[in-house]
C-alpha cells in the first residue's frame, strides 16, 4: 500500500495525495468503451483496495464511459471516497473535443455526472476552460463560474476547481467564489507553472496536474531513465516520485487501465529522491519556461 501519510486538503476532506485518473478507462482517445471492461472494473477496484481515496473523472470521457464504470464498480461508494469531475467540454460523433460552458451545458454536465455516478452531490466541481483546448488562454469565465455557484447554491456541488486556466484567471475567480483546486498540465519535462504551484500551494491550494506522466506521448527523458535505473524504480515511477517532492500541495491522478501498471504508480508513493537525482531531473526542463 502506497505511503497514507502523504495526503492534502482538497475541499473539506484530507486525501492521499496518490490518486486515481479514470480517463484512460475509455477507449483510445478517452472516446468509446473499453477494450476490456472486466478489467477496467477491476483496476478501480484494486485502487480503492489498495487506499485511493481520490479519483479524478469526466462524464465527457466516452462520453459517459468512465462514470458508469465508476459506479459500476464501486457503489455504493466509501464514505471517505473524494469523486472529481470536470465540466465545460463536450465530444462529437467525430470524438472531437467542443467547448461546452454556457449556463445550460454546465447545468446538463453537472446533471450527468450526477446520475451516472449515482450520486446526489459531486464534492468537486474542475471547470475546464475551452477558450482554447490546447493550452490555458486568457479571457473571462465569469458566466461559466456563475453558472456553477447557482448549481452550488442548489446543492449540487460541495465545491468549484478550474482546469486549463491562467494566473489571472484564477485570481479573477477567487473574487466570486473559493476555488479549493486548479488542474493544467505539468510534468518534470513541462514546467511553466512554477510560479503558480508556489503561489497555490501558499494559499492552501491543490494543484493537480493532468498528463502527470506526459499524456498520449508518454514521458522520455534520458535523465529520466537514468535516475530511473540508478534507483532500481521505473522511469514513470520517478516521475510520480518528482512531482509528489516538487511541492506539498500537488496530488496526482495518474491514470492506467492495466492492474500491473496501477500498482507500479502506486508504489512510486514510497521513493524519495535523493539530491543528485532530483539536481538530474530538475535539468529535463527549464523551470518556468
């Protein structure tokens, strides 16, 4: 079991700061059903199992793909079970990712999740801003977030997080609503949000990077491997190792649909870097660029 004392405040609950991604729970692309839905049960199950006590979904994963397997393979849920979602996108037939952040949309995605989760309240809210898919854009996402506090108000959600979003967009944010997380990719070979991990994790702030082990295109580094081989780990191990070192706020979501694989992330939890092999890793990339 990976190391419990390792855990963050996310919202109102104390969590292990090694948590579970459900996205490639979904066919290739995060689009259509799994290749084996045996086993993908089985990988939620053996991370419950083993501690997790915080998994990261969409309803737009599919669509609807990874939650009915959530809640297939785990309700009734544990009581001290932290389910995440994301809203503000939507897919096509095409498996394109669209922008999906008006007030009806929201409303729509936070009903979904709701019932393929079967749950009655969704304890975190990640708006995903798709102002631009790709990378974090600047521009208002004052109605997207109304629309969000009004579906708090009605008791739908416990509490509201941003994905895909920049520095001010955040500070704009927390002028109308707290903000307990902030989801943008980040890995040991993307590091442009130095500055605002630090920044978060002062505030009390979750950080939680998506493509923790770099996405699609999988990290690889020969520093990576190197430190990788020198500690007897994986070079994804070492990554998971890095990020939980880079700061105290950061909890992950890596994601996996094999049990082997889910266990490997899991034990990266107990490696501590020693100085020469986070001086090494620290080279991948250039902080802040």
């Amino acid at each position: 079991m990976f190391e419990s004392a390792l855990t963050y405040r996310l919202g109102n609950r104390q969590i292990g700061r090694m948590g579970y991604g459900a996205m490639q729970l979904a066919g290739p692309g995060a689009y259509g059903p799994p290749a084996d839905e045996t086993k993908a049960i089985q990988v939620l199950r053996d991370a419950v199992e083993a501690g997790v006590r915080h998994i990261d979904t969409s309803d737009f994963y599919g669509p609807h793909i990874t939650n009915r397997l959530i809640k297939k393979a785990l309700y009734p849920y544990p009581d001290d079970l932290c389910i995440v979602t994301k809203v503000g996108a939507k897919r096509d037939a095409q498996a394109n990712w669209l922008p999906a952040m008006s007030g009806a949309e929201l409303t729509r995605s936070v009903e979904d999740n709701l019932r393929h989760l079967g749950l009655e309240a969704l304890e975190v809210v990640n708006l995903r801003s798709m102002l631009d898919a790709q990378q974090p854009t600047e521009g208002s996402l004052e109605a997207a977030l109304e629309a969000l506090i009004a579906l708090k108000d009605r008791g739908l959600i416990r509490h509201i997080g941003l994905s895909n979003v920049t520095a001010r967009q955040i500070t704009d944010a927390q002028k109308i609503t707290p903000i307990v997380c902030v989801q943008n990719l980040y890995n040991v070979a993307n590091r442009h949000n130095d500055a605002l991990i630090d920044s978060l994790a002062a505030q009390g702030i979750a950080w939680v990077p998506f493509f923790p082990l770099g996405g699609f295109s999988p990290l690889q580094s020969t520093q990576l491997n190197e430190v990788a081989q020198s500690l007897n780990a994986t070079p994804m191990q070492i990554a998971l190792a890095w990020l939980l070192q880079r700061a105290p706020n950061i909890l992950l979501i890596p994601g996996t649909s094999s049990p082997v694989h889910l266990q490997e992330n899991l034990a990266s939890a107990r490696l501590a870097l020693p100085a020469d092999a986070l001086a090494k890793l620290d080279g991948i990339a250039t902080p802040g660029v």
